[in-house]
C-alpha cells in the first residue's frame, strides 16, 4: 500500500517552501502511483509538479524558458536498478506567465517495475537558477494478486483530442493529475480518483463492491457504494467527489474494493482551498472596463462579453493587463497607473458634454498620450459649418499619426474627422468639406 503518511508530510513541506521560506532550494510538488499491466507487472507513474514562479526563466528566441534537469533512479539495495535522465524546457510567450501563482509546469515518468527493488531517487535540478530538488522514497512492487491500483489524485477530468498534455491522457480524455494533493474549489467542481480494479486469479466474474469514503476532522462528509460486475481483466474507474459545498481544510479518504473472496483498501487525501486571485481593472463597472480595453483593442474583443460572467469578464481584464505590461515592458502596476493618469486627464479636460474618457478626444489620448504636436484653427467661411474650431493632434512615435477633431457643435464636444497613419480609427469621407476649400492639407504633413 502508498505510504500515505510519507506523502502528507512530504506535501506539507513542499507547500510552505513554495511560498517562499526554502529559497536555497527548488520547489516543487511529487507523487507516485502503481497500477498492473497485462502481464502483472507493476507500472510506476511518478508525476511532478513546479509552480512557474518557482523557476527562471530566460528571454530568448521571442519567449521565456526555464531549463530543469531531472534523475531517477531506481535501487535495490545498494544497486540502481533502472537509471532515467531527462531535461525539460519550459517555455513560455508571456512574460506574466512566468510570476503566476496559478501556473505550473507538469510531467510524468513511467517505468516498468519487472525487477526487485525498495528505493526511488529523484533529484530535479534548475540549470538557470541552479536549484536543486532531492526525494527519496521507499517503494515496492503491487503483488500481481492484487485486485486495487494506487488512487491517482486529479483536478480535472474532461475530453481531449489534442496533443495536449498527452501523457496525461487514457483514451481522448485528460487527466490532469494534482501531485501537490491541492484542489481548487474556484476552479473545479469537483476532486477525481482515477483508479483500476484487476481480477482475482480464478476469474470469477461475481458481483464487486467499490466504497468510497471521505471524512474531515474525524466526521464522514461521503460513504457511498458502487456496484458492477466486471466484464474485463482490468477495469478503469473515475470517481467524482463534489467539492462546491465542502469547507476549506484538509480530508481524507479511503477506496475499498470488496470481491467475492477478497477485500482491498486505498487511502488517499487532499486539502482543498481557495486562493486569492490577483485582478486587475480600473473600473468597478466590468462594461466601462469593457469600453476601456476596446480603445486598445478594438474589433479584438470577444463578441460574446455578454455572456460572461462577472468573474470571466475580471479574469479576462486581469489577462488583458498583464498582456499590455509585457507589450510595453512596464510592470502591470505602471501600465495601470499610466492608463489611469490618462482617464483622470480625459475627464478634467475633456468632459464638456459627457465623461470624458469616453469622448473622442479622449480616446485617443489614452491610447496614444499627449500629442506632441497641437495646432488649433477655425474653420473659414467656405467649409460646410463655418467658424468652427478645430485642432490638428501629431505624434512623433510609432507610425506617426495625424488626427483632426472639429469642434461642431461650438460646445467643446470635439468631433474625430480625420485619421492618419491608425488603423483603429477612420476619416469622415467629407472631412475636408468640414474645413473648407482653403483647408491647406500641407497642415498634416508630420
């Protein structure tokens, strides 16, 4: 049986040093699971886990890459008995990516136990960063009589017909397996167990009994029973543990498998939790924070904000944000606090008959900050509205481009007529009908 005890213990440290108080070390998450194969050989899955913001990551070749080397070995007595050696690269095209609490790395190794052995080695080391990561475990064999493989912990189940992750999957269906034992209950709905059931060596094609167990603090919060009789030498399961109601802490579990003539159990555990998600908005209405991303991104917002939630809709900003500081190579707080001094200018200055952030002018301050040209003008007798103001606003950086606002109204709302060198915005086709047949178009030159 999975030394569960070890495993606890191991998960505690490991939670509290990616938080920060192992440094000196790299930090990451472990876990291990047996299951048979059809020829009664045990199969060890060692899946492992690294937060992102646990690594280094190196700008180059248009991304981000982390470089991890990883060892294992596999000992009887004071012989290696089976050696593996792998380097992964991690990469990744945003740079947020690379500090985020909520991303991870994972892998799977697999190696076929067909010989005698007690230890496993695994050492993970950070060439970047030259941090290195030790675990040593005892291991052991499944007898090939035994009826119940290991319970592989995952935080989602679902189908995959991508090459994504395809260690990871059973068929075209994903299994996301969660070393670090925790489960997000903002992200997922439910905890899984991913388990196999063999059987006996007579064959006997009887009625089984699976129980699932599951308690907190000493008090069952699950006990059900799952009948089938099996119709195959190996049978696959996955069991859905619903997570939405349970409160926040630490569970533990059992899996018993009850034949005719034999009964096994396996232990298992999580710690189910809810973290904080770092967003990031301006506007407490998620509609004005819609407004706002659409002077950047215009016709690239999705189609279907309606139906978002609120959550989404603040997840999608947060994205959004993150997306512009890597773009402008500022932290997120800067692009924030810039796009903010923006708005605060807009609505000094700009607010003759509105809000104005939301006004033309204002528009295209934010996006493109003070011009760096203004010439301001009135119209002549032969434009189409006569003695209107106008201003011309010019821009050194990027593809320099060149904008007309006329004020039409005489009431400071000032009316976008023209655009040069801004795919984003387009010219009114009578502009120069606004400012007249004496309009001299040298004006624009930039």
């Amino acid at each position: 049986m999975k030394n569960i005890k070890t495993i606890t213990l191991c998960s505690i440290a490991l939670f509290y040093a990616a938080l920060g108080f192992a440094n000196n070390k790299l930090n990451m998450f472990i876990d291990y699971n047996r299951f048979l194969d059809k020829d009664k050989n045990t199969i060890l899955l060692i899946d492992y886990q690294i937060p992102y913001r646990n690594l280094v990551f190196i700008a180059q070749h248009g991304g981000y890459f982390a470089e991890v080397d990883v060892k294992v070995e596999l000992v009887h007595g004071d012989s290696v008995v089976i050696s593996q050696q792998i380097t992964d690269n991690v990469g990744v095209s945003n740079k947020a990516d690379t500090d985020s609490k909520g991303k991870n790395y994972l892998n799977r190794l697999s190696f076929t136990l067909d010989k005698p052995l007690d230890t496993v080695r695994f050492i993970a080391t950070d060439i970047n960063a030259e941090r290195v990561f030790n675990w040593q475990f005892p291991i052991e064999r499944l007898s090939p009589a035994t009826i119940l493989s290991d319970l592989e912990l995952n935080s989602e189940v679902k189908p995959d017909t991508l090459q994504h992750l395809p260690k990871f999957k059973r068929s075209n269906t994903l299994y996301r397996s969660e070393p670090s034992f925790f489960i997000d209950r903002d992200k997922s709905d439910y905890a899984y167990l991913y388990l196999e059931s063999y059987q006996s060596v007579d064959g006997s094609k009887g009625s089984n009994m699976l129980n699932l167990y599951l308690e907190k603090d000493s008090l069952s919060v699950m006990d059900e029973y799952f009948d089938y009789t099996p119709k195959n030498a190996t049978e696959s399961f996955t069991l859905k543990i619903p997570i939405k109601d349970l409160e926040l802490g630490r569970y533990n579990g059992s899996v018993t498998l009850q034949t005719e003539e034999h009964a096994e159990s396996r232990n298992f555990e999580f710690v189910l939790i809810e973290e904080a998600e770092d967003l990031h908005f301006i506007f407490a209405d998620p509609e004005d924070e819609y407004m706002l991303m659409r002077i950047f991104l215009g016709n690239q917002m999705p189609t279907d904000w309606k139906n978002f939630d609120t959550g989404k809709k603040r997840r999608y900003s947060t994205q959004f944000w993150k997306n512009m500081a890597v773009g402008t190579k500022r932290s997120v707080e800067d692009i924030m606090k810039l796009v903010h001094e923006r708005i605060d200018y807009s609505n000094r200055y700009f607010k003759h008959l509105g809000i104005g952030w939301k006004s033309e002018m204002g528009r295209i301050y934010i996006r493109n900050g003070a011009p760096d040209d203004i010439e301001r003008d009135t119209t002549s007798d032969t434009g189409r509205f006569v003695r209107k103001d106008y201003q011309i606003w010019k821009y050194q950086s990027g593809l320099k481009p060149v904008y007309i606002f006329v004020d039409i109204q005489m009431n400071g709302n000032y009316r976008l007529i023209y655009v040069e060198n801004d795919d984003m915005e387009n010219s009114d086709p009578d502009w120069r009908r606004f400012l007249g047949s004496d309009f001299d178009e040298s004006d624009l030159d930039n």
